[in-house]
C-alpha cells in the first residue's frame, strides 16, 4: 500500500497551482510520502503543451485572451482549456515507488476515470492514437503529464459541468475530429464535490494508496 496525500484546494489561479506543484515535487523528492494528489479548479485558463497549441487557436490571440489568461506548459500534448466546473487533478507521483513506467502510469489514470464514470453508468474508454478517457467520440477528460527523476506533474483534467463553448475557439488537444464533452451533457446531474470524493477512490483502488489530507501549510 502506498502512501498519498491529499491536497484539496478550490478555485486556484493556474501559475499559483504550478509553483504548488514545484513545491510538492520537492516534499516528495524528500521522502515526505510516496505521492500528493493535488485537486483543483482554475478560472478560465487556456494552457499550452510542449506539442504545440497556438497553431490551434481558432481566433486571434487577441480575441482568445479576452476570454481566458493562457500559458505554456511543461506537460506533454497540445491546448486544452480548464475553468470552473472542471475537476483538475495533479498527482505529485514517485514512480520509483510504483514503477517506472511512463505508459502504465498514464493508463492507470486514465483507467481511474473510466472507473469513476462506470459509477454513472457511462461506459467511457480509450481512442486509439489519444490520450484521455473518451465517451463515444467526445473526450471527457484531457491528460498532460510531465516526469522528471520519475516524479510526475501536472495531470488530468475530467469536465463535470465545464462551460464547453471555452472549446469552440481551439482545437482541443489539437483533434479536430471529434469533441468535448462532460457530466452535464451526458445528463448527469452531479455535484464537484461527490464526483471529486468519487475520484479520489478510484485514485486509491487503480494506484493501490493510503490516502491522507494535507494542508497548504505542511507543503511548507
């Protein structure tokens, strides 16, 4: 069984939630546990993978950044958007602890969301060739993780009842065959928090963890 923390925050600028990250790479550099799961939401932000993403816009920048702040990242893949109403997770992961296995662990994510939407009755899977987890041919939750010295950051970001029109003005994650979706759309009526509390069980179950709660103020 593995030791995690939970670090549960609410609505949190984008580059406030990136230097929590840093810090929580440090604490688990240290032996502070074997992982902190930091969950979230952002005000309207779109983010920039190391993929690329501006060639995406479907606006000028101009014009997109009237709507949402927007920032490159260090994660991998293209742009994507977050905001209210969409649950981001952020696991601070040893993998030494796990294994060091880049694929594996992007699919135990993605398998803790598939999980978590089985709850609802929703039968939700993987695309060939695309990260995520998808419903049909809509993507309900982005993935975008970078590792360094087999610690993971940043994460996932699965829409509950998002505001989809922040889509309409990219192409998410580049792909421009298929869509976005979310709870809401798929008719599920569905509080962040249960959904949230949801998913922190599938965290414990796919990743095998003790999960604790920890505040901003253990991170130091």
């Amino acid at each position: 069984m593995h030791d995690v923390k939970l670090l549960k925050l609410g609505l949190t600028p984008y580059m406030e939630a990136r230097d929590l990250q840093i810090k929580a790479r440090e604490k688990v550099k240290q032996g502070f546990s074997d992982g902190i799961l930091i969950t979230l939401q952002h005000p309207p932000v779109y983010t920039v993978g190391r993929s690329g993403g501006f060639e995406n816009i479907l606006i000028s920048i101009g014009e997109l950044e009237k709507k949402a702040e927007i920032y490159q990242t260090e994660r991998g893949g293209n742009i994507t958007f977050h905001g209210p109403g969409q649950i981001v997770a952020y696991p601070i992961f040893n993998l030494d602890r796990w294994k060091k296995d880049v694929h594996l662990y992007v699919y135990k994510l993605e398998e803790a969301i598939i999980r978590l939407l089985a709850d609802y009755a929703i039968d939700a899977g993987r695309k060939d060739k695309y990260r995520g987890v998808w419903v049909g041919d809509e993507k309900i939750c982005a993935i975008g993780a970078a590792i360094n010295q087999w610690i993971t950051w940043h994460g996932i970001a699965f829409n509950v009842n998002t505001d989809l029109n922040y889509f309409k003005f990219i192409n998410p994650c580049g792909i421009t065959d298929f869509g976005v979706t979310s709870l809401k759309k798929l008719g599920v009526k569905a509080g962040i928090d249960e959904v949230l509390n949801r998913m922190i069980d599938k965290f414990k179950q796919v990743f095998d963890a003790e999960i604790g709660q920890i505040t901003l103020q253990d991170l130091g």
